[in-house]
C-alpha cells in the first residue's frame, strides 16, 4: 500500500515587479518538506531539538539568521540527517517581465500556485499539504484559498489532502521556511554575495526536485513537466520544435509584423510550457500581449492573417478552434484535428461556393468559359477535376 506523504510549504520572495530595486526580490521560491507519514512523528521531535538548540524559545526561520551564513550552515548540517526530502519551485521573476498579465498580483500568485499544486499532484498519488493557517504573506493565504478549492473532502478514513497548521507551533513548517530562504541565497540577486555558499550542494542529497519557470523552449521536455497531461510526446516535442525554429531564426529582426509574430509565438510556447498544455489561449489575451509588449493594437482580422496566419505559412504548427475560442501549441492528435476541422469549416464551404459559380458560368455558356482556365487558377482546376 502506498504510505501517505506531506508536503510542509513555505515560501521565499514576495510580489513586486521594481526588480532593479535591492529591497524587491528578483526570484520567488516556494518549498515543500515532504515526510512520510512513518516519519513524521520522529522528525518532528527531531527539529523540534534542532530548533531548542539553535533558536531557544524563539521560531526556527530564516530570517532570524539572516546572512550569518556559518550559524545557518551549522543548523542546516544538523537537519541533514534527518528523514525528509525537498522540492522546490523557483521562479525568475526577470523572465516574466514581458507577461502583461502577470505583472498583477491575483494572475501572478494563481500562475505560481497552480505550478506547485500540480507539481506536487504529479510526484505523490496520496498527499496531504500543510500551510501555514495564519496566512503571515500575501501568497500563502491565495495558496490555501487556491488549494481547498480543489480538493476534495476528507475520506471514510479521515484523510484529507489539505489541512493548515500554525507555523509558531509546527517546526516543519518552520524547517520549510529555512530551507526556502536558504536557497533564495543561491538565486536572488541582490542577496547573493561572496560569503555566501551554495546552499543547493550543502542540501543537495535532501533535494527531489528544483524546478525552474519559465522554462525554456530550447531545452524544455514535455515528457518532464508535472503541468503536461493528455499530450503525445512525439507530435508535441515536433510542435514545440517548429516553434522554437521559427524564433531562433526570427527573434532578432526588426520587421514590425515580424517582431509581432514572435511576441504571440513566445507566449504561445511560455504558456505551453509553464500551463496545462491542454489550454487553449484566447484570441483577446494573445492581442492584449501584442500590445502590452509592443503597443500594437490591430484587428483581430489582422491579427489571425498577418500574426497567426504568417506563423503557420512559416511552418509553425499552431491549433486553433472556434469552438475552445483560441489558440495554442498543439500537444496531441486531438488539437491538430482542432487545426483541421476548423480549416475545413471554412476552406470546404469556400470552394464550394466557387464550384457552383464555376459550374453555373459553364452550364450558361455552354461550356466555352471555364473560370478556372486561366494560368493561374490551374491548381484549383486540378482539384475539381482530379
């Protein structure tokens, strides 16, 4: 049977977009200690003495150790021998700077939350996550408003996939903020110096995971990210392929219509790679991109003739569906059939309507005009002909 596992979160980094600012973080980290459940009551006991030693009666965190890097080296050698694994979600705020959306805090904290919630699903069939109940930041109160909206209610056996704590009373909520705020030592800008280690290689056998977002298209798998279900390894890894060739290619030119094409092709890929590969984009979020990035604001007939269009002419595969409203890279058959199906809808009643014109002109003529037998038009005449 497979033993529970929870996961003790806490984060490092807060919102804020004045990165240039010292007092603004330039990386957000959030933590998970995950325990077995065989090892919890053991490990809990064991920081709890931990944090006696080191902290007296005082909270084991990070802060109240700071940049005394020797002291926090000391406590975190202590903790390394106890039973616990860590994962990580850092997010290089930086890289995000061009995702209008995002620059506000309710997108920002529902886009981080929904990376480490399905992180965590994807490691773990039976979990539990605790959080902190007295909300102490901003974003731990949207995490546990995020979560208990998604899972479900305890079992006949009382489990719960979701239940809070009191940091000041739980040391392994506390173990999670120093491990948190050590690591954003090895990341954020303006607290890294040269007194500092690499607090990755002193944790390093305690770590599962560290996952870093936005991921990037040039070395990015599908078949390696927990947000990835239902897609098909080869047709996405061809899709993304096509994508990330159109940009190596593209991202430096100067052409207005060009630097627009790449702007909606590299939140296509931002979004496929750090969502659900399921979404499908809206044409409205995709134009509002275009002109937050470049403040262009054209039609959304130009927009899928001169952007979406001119990708796809390029070769970029890219599914759209009238239906699902938008657009996206497409991850499995499915959404190529998307691709085809709404192609179809309007290529097939197009040509039939010129088959008529065309068959109605000969029919009146008697045969002696055929429309279709300019130079020009021999492609077409080779399709209703053949």
């Amino acid at each position: 049977m497979t033993e529970r596992i929870f996961a003790f979160t806490d984060e490092s980094g807060a919102f804020g977009w004045d990165l240039d600012n010292e007092t603004v973080s330039t990386h957000f980290l959030i933590t998970a200690i995950l325990v077995k459940e065989s090892d919890l009551y053991g490990l809990r006991n064991s920081v709890e003495s931990i944090r006696q030693k080191y902290f007296q009666t005082g909270e084991m965190k990070s802060s109240h150790i700071g940049r005394n890097h020797q002291r926090r080296i000391k406590v975190l050698n202590d903790l390394l021998e106890l039973p616990f694994s860590i994962l990580t979600v850092v997010i290089d705020k930086s890289q995000l700077t061009d995702s209008r959306g995002l620059q506000h805090r309710k997108p920002f904290y529902k886009f981080t939350n929904n990376i480490v919630h399905k992180e965590l699903q994807y490691l773990f069939s039976k979990l539990t996550i605790v959080a902190d109940e007295i909300g102490r930041s901003d974003y731990m109160k949207s995490f546990c408003e995020y979560v208990k909206a998604r899972v479900p209610a305890p079992n006949l056996f009382g489990e719960s996939d979701f239940s809070f704590a009191n940091s000041q009373n739980d040391v392994l909520i506390q173990l999670a903020d120093l491990v948190c705020g050590s690591l954003s030592y090895d990341y954020d800008f303006h607290k890294k110096d040269n007194r500092a280690p690499s607090y990755h290689k002193i944790l390093e056998r305690k770590i599962t995971r560290i996952e870093f977002y936005p991921k990037n298209y040039t070395d990015y798998s599908v078949d390696t990210s927990a947000l990835a279900k239902g897609y098909d390894s080869q047709i996405a890894a061809i899709c993304l392929k096509k994508a990330a060739e159109f940009l190596e290619l593209h991202q430096n030119e100067e052409n207005e219509d060009i630097k627009a094409q790449v702007i909606v092709l590299k939140y296509l890929l931002f979004r496929f790679m750090n969502n659900d590969t399921r979404k499908y984009i809206p044409t409205k979020e995709l134009k509002n991109q275009l002109q937050y990035t470049a403040n262009a604001d054209i039609s959304t007939q130009t927009f899928r003739t001169k952007i979406i269009g001119s990708l796809r002419d390029n070769g970029v595969i890219i599914s759209g569906s009238s239906v699902k409203k938008g657009y996206k890279i497409p991850a499995n058959e499915g959404e190529l059939l998307d691709f085809i199906n709404h192609g179809t809808s309007i290529i097939i009643p197009m040509l039939e309507r010129m088959k008529k014109c065309r068959d109605t002109i000969r029919l009146g003529t008697l045969n002696q005009i055929d429309l279709f037998s300019r130079t020009e038009y021999a492609s077409l005449k080779r399709y209703f002909d053949d």
